[in-house]
C-alpha cells in the first residue's frame, strides 16, 4: 500500500484528493468505506473518526464533481454536519502493485491459489460455478450472487473484475474466447456485457459470470484497508475503523 500521505497521493489524473475538509487536521482514528452515505457519515462521527477515506464518489460522479440538486444539496448538508474530513482513495488501490480491493476480497474468501496482482487467480482446487457462488455468499455476506451461463463444470482460471470493470480490462467478447472460465464482478450491463457469456454456455463453453453487487464486491477491500492502517501506523497511534455502507439492495426473502 502506497502511504496515505506520500508525495503522489493526489496525483493528477487520479479520482484520488481530498472531498472535504482540512487535510491539515490531526488524525488519530480513520473511518474507512466503500462510500460515504448519510447513515456512514453518522457513524462515522459516533466513532470519533477525524478523516473519513472513501473508495466512491461522494457527490455521484467518478470524479465528484458537484451538480447541485435536492439530493446533492442534502448531502452536502450531511457531510458538513458531520464535520469530517474526506479523502477518496480509489486508483491507487486498483493500479498498485497488487490491487487491494481484491486483496480484501481474497482475504476474506480464503481462497488456496495463486493471484497475479492484477485481476488473475488461479484455484489450487477446482470448483463449480454454482459452489463457487455460495461460497461468496456466505464469506462475504452478499445476500444473492447473480449466475451468468453455466452453474455447473469445474473451474480454475478466474477473472476479478470487482465493483464496476470496463474498458480494456472487461470485455465480454474476450471473455468468451480467451482461457478465463469464470468472471467475477461487481456489476455489468446485462445486455452488453452478459448476453455474450450466456451465448457462450449454451454454445458449450465453460464461460460463467457472477455479479456480486458494486458493494459487495468491494467493502473488503476497505475492510482490508482498515487493517493495513492499524498494522502501519499503529505506533503513531493512529486507529482505523472500516464502517459498513451494506448492500445497495434489498430483497423480497429478507425482512430489511
């Protein structure tokens, strides 16, 4: 993890800068989050953060910028109320040497393998689809993974596309033609970006999708960030804290 104070942190180019605040503030105990909602910003105030570091936009745009509305306006409100400063750090955890949000990810699942860094893990072991998905489900706390293609057929070459991955790095096309078998992901478009996988099944492939949800797809990776904090900066006394967002949904089998 690059230091959260180095020289590059606000690289320009980057989503990566301060949102709100005093940057200059002394900071004893970080909050850490997949983004920053009102019930977050609270908490995150409970808690006695004196920085709150963010890995999405606040103000719900990539780069943040402010177009004022209703909402816009309330959550500017908010953060104010909530007097904290905020930080997002979101490219430098992707482009590092190894991407932390799927280092999180990885932590958390446990997973006996070998991952390139990038988006690549290979299981030591294969799995099915289908056992793969309730695995997730059941480490990460994810209420529903959602299956594209094939459920069944053992797999072992993996493609971490967490939270929203486009471009160059996801393509369906490729997908389907190239040696990964199983995709995971945060959330794609269903025509664009599914239609391709499901074709690729039903023409004998082993091509599977699964969408995890942005959230559940990426609050490890702030969980995990959490603890980089405390093992790092824990003898200047600096504290972390990862506070949950929870899932963008809610569901018709649950009673919240």
């Amino acid at each position: 993890m690059r230091e959260l104070d180095g020289p590059d942190f606000e690289t320009p180019g980057t989503v990566d800068n301060f949102k709100y605040g005093d940057k200059e503030r002394e900071v004893k105990k970080v909050a850490t989050c997949l983004t920053a909602t009102p019930n977050v910003l609270k908490r995150a105030k409970e808690i006695g953060a004196d920085l709150i570091i963010t890995h999405e936009p606040t103000y719900y745009t990539h780069i943040d910028e402010i177009h004022h509305s209703k909402i816009v306006d309330l959550k500017i409100a908010a953060v104010e109320e909530a007097g904290i400063p905020i930080c997002r750090y979101h490219d430098h955890m992707h482009f590092a040497a190894d991407d932390m949000i799927a280092l999180g990810f990885l932590d958390v699942m446990g997973w006996r393998g070998r991952f390139d860094g990038d988006v690549s893990f290979v299981l030591d072991e294969a799995m099915t689809p289908l056992e793969i998905a309730r695995d997730i489900e059941k480490k990460t706390g994810v209420a529903h993974c959602r299956i594209i293609g094939r459920r069944d057929g053992r797999v072992t070459k993996i493609g971490l596309y967490l939270g929203h991955r486009g471009g160059e790095c996801w393509n369906a096309l490729k997908f389907a033609e190239g040696d990964v078998e199983l995709a995971i992901g945060g959330e794609w478009c269903e025509w664009a970006d599914g239609e391709p996988v499901r074709d690729a099944a039903e023409f004998g492939l082993q091509r599977t999708a699964i969408m995890m949800g942005h959230a559940g797809s990426e609050r490890d990776g702030m969980r995990y960030l959490a603890k980089e904090i405390n093992r790092r900066f824990k003898d200047l006394g600096i504290t972390a804290e990862y506070v949950e967002c929870g899932e963008l949904y809610t569901y018709t089998d649950s009673e919240k």
